[in-house]
C-alpha cells in the first residue's frame, strides 16, 4: 500500500554542531543550501520560524516584512515546497529573558504579541494557516518570581490577540516541560488543551506533539498523541527520539526506542492522522559528531524508519492481538509485538 504520508522539517534541523558546551563542527550553509536539500529527500514542506522567513524581523518594518515573505513565497513556490507552519521566535529576544506573553515586564508582553501578529502576516503570505508556539521562557526559574495563576491570564490574552488578528488562523500549542526554563507553564498536551478552551476560539487553538517533549515529561508519546487526536486537536508533529530525562536532544526517530516509534506510528494509523493534510514533520538534529558529508542521514534515516515502521502497523496481526486482548494474555500480545519488530528468525 502507499504510505500516503508527507514529510517536512525546519532549516534548524540542519545545525552546524555547536552546542553549550563547544563551538560548531561543520561549516555554515545558506538558508538555500538548505532548502535545495528537502525535495532531494523526499520531503514536500518546511518548518519556518518567523526569522527564519525574514532574517532581522525586528529591524523592519510592515511593509518590509510583507515584501520579503513574498519573495520567499515566490521562491517555494518555484521549487514545489509548501510552508507547513510559522512559530514566533521568541527566546532569542533580550525583550523575553523573563518570559514573553508571561514576563513580569509589560512592555515585553507587549513586544511578544506584537511579534506574534507579524508572524501571523508572514504565514498568511505564504500560505498556511499554523501558528505553532513554542512556549520555551513561559515559566520560571523561582517560581516565588511569578504568579502562575496570572500567568495563564497573560497567556490567554496574548492567544486572544492572535485569534483576533486573523480569523482563519490556527494556534497549534507546542508543551515542553522544562528547558530553557526549569519548569515550564504548559507542560503537556493535557495543559496545552485547557488552555485552549479559555480563549476566545478554543476551535482554533490545538496542539502539535513532539516525541522526545513528551519523555522529558515522563510521559508516553504514543499516549499523548492519540489523546490530542481524540480531540481532533493534532494539527502537526515533530518525531524523533529521546534518551531519558535529560536535556533535548532530538535525536533520529526511533534511534533509542523502537517499540515506541512503532507505537507512535500504529497510533497515527489508526486513528488516520494525516488525512486532514497534516504532515509528519522530523525535529532531529544531526549528531555532533557528524562529518559535512553525511549531513543529511539523520533526516534521511528519520523518513526511512517511519515508513518501515508504518509498513510493520500495516502487517502488524491485529486480529491476534485483539484475541489475545479479550483472553487478557497480555504476556503473550507483549511477545507478538517482540516478534513482529524483530521478524523472521
């Protein structure tokens, strides 16, 4: 059967190697070096932050912002590639050291939304409807410093304002539990869907769901995401993989726990993800390790897991497992899901 999936992942996704620790182990590409690499990949879409789209947006104006997105419109279109989303950068900024919709600082609430409703111009430009937000410095470092019930005020309030600015926008809630922040405001799907139902659209607030967000929660991200899709609140998906509780480290999907990526796939299977025009988006990060030449083989590796994963849902014995369910042998569904993964001996 065709896989019936389309793929998408950020010029991010393609670091240099630096990390906090030590300085880059690659050289630096172009932004259209990057681009060139998605459709040789077989990928159909890219991931954009706000600066991303326009390099300096706070240095321009309006009508500059408008007039670049365009451009870059110009050239997607050119080469056959669709804008899945845009996402407001807003933890580079020295107007957000203290949060953005939630910082103590009410001009730098202000600059936060501002910035927000100009991301919103941009997608609209280039042609989608997915406002994806990251929430990374909602939260604290003390939580004294902070009123966490005011907090979800500033949020709704700064979501209100995106829900006014355009009326066919889409906010999809990216929830991490910690880092940067030690602990942050919308840890989870669950939080990111109350918060929804505050605002002045709750229809047009959701979620997307990244794999290795949900493990640093303690979380199952198979679990998290059919409970978004129960919803029908998974509008987009970031997949890779995780090692334990530590920090993130988007690794290639499936590289640490194949069980569950396999998981994560039968869970998007059958609950037919992607139907809606959704696409499976990869946040992975080449190892720093990597040599230039084999830049690409995370994304790569990533797209070829997933697809041998939903070829493995599809041959998977459903109607085994559902007997061994109703007999409550769950010993012996654990070993089909062993055997299956492993194949043939």
């Amino acid at each position: 059967m065709p896989h019936d999936y389309q793929f998408c992942f950020g010029p991010w996704n393609l670091s240099e190697g630096q990390d906090p620790y030590g300085p880059t182990t690659r050289p630096t590409q172009t932004f259209d070096w990057k681009l060139a690499q998605l459709k040789s990949l077989g990928f159909a879409a890219m991931m954009f932050h706000d600066d991303d789209a326009v390099p300096d947006i706070d240095q321009k104006s309006a009508a500059q912002i408008l007039r670049e997105a365009g451009e870059l419109k110009r050239r997607l279109d050119g080469e056959g590639i669709v804008a899945e989303m845009v996402a407001p950068r807003l933890w580079f900024s020295p107007h957000t050291i203290d949060g953005a919709y939630t910082s103590n600082d009410p001009e730098h609430r202000r600059y936060a939304i501002e910035r927000s409703l100009r991301t919103i111009d941009i997608a609209r430009v280039l042609g989608t409807d997915l406002i994806v937000l990251w929430l990374a410095r909602e939260g604290t470092y003390v939580r004294e410093a902070k009123d966490p019930a005011r907090a979800v005020e500033h949020l709704v309030t700064a979501l209100d304002r995106m829900l006014a600015h355009d009326p066919t926008i889409r906010l999809a809630i990216e929830p991490k539990p910690n880092e940067p922040m030690d602990h942050a405001y919308v840890p989870t799907i669950g939080h990111a869907l109350a918060l929804a139902t505050l605002t002045r659209d709750p229809k047009r607030v959701g979620a997307l769901i990244e794999s290795a967000h949900c493990i640093l929660a303690g979380l199952d991200p198979g679990d998290e995401i059919a409970f978004a899709m129960a919803f029908g609140k998974l509008w987009s998906l970031h997949l890779n993989d995780q090692n334990g509780l530590k920090f993130d480290q988007d690794k290639p999907f499936g590289s640490t726990n194949l069980r569950s990526a396999f998981d994560q796939v039968r869970v998007l299977e059958r609950n037919g993800y992607g139907r809606q025009g959704e696409y499976v988006c990869f946040d992975v990060h080449p190892f720093r390790t990597t040599r230039p030449e084999h830049w690409l083989a995370h994304l790569d590796n990533s797209r070829r897991t997933f697809l041998r994963l939903v070829d493995k849902v599809r041959s998977f014995d459903e109607a085994r497992a559902r007997e061994l369910v109703a007999a409550r042998d769950y010993q012996a569904l654990d070993q089909l899901v062993i055997e299956h993964l492993l194949g043939p001996a």
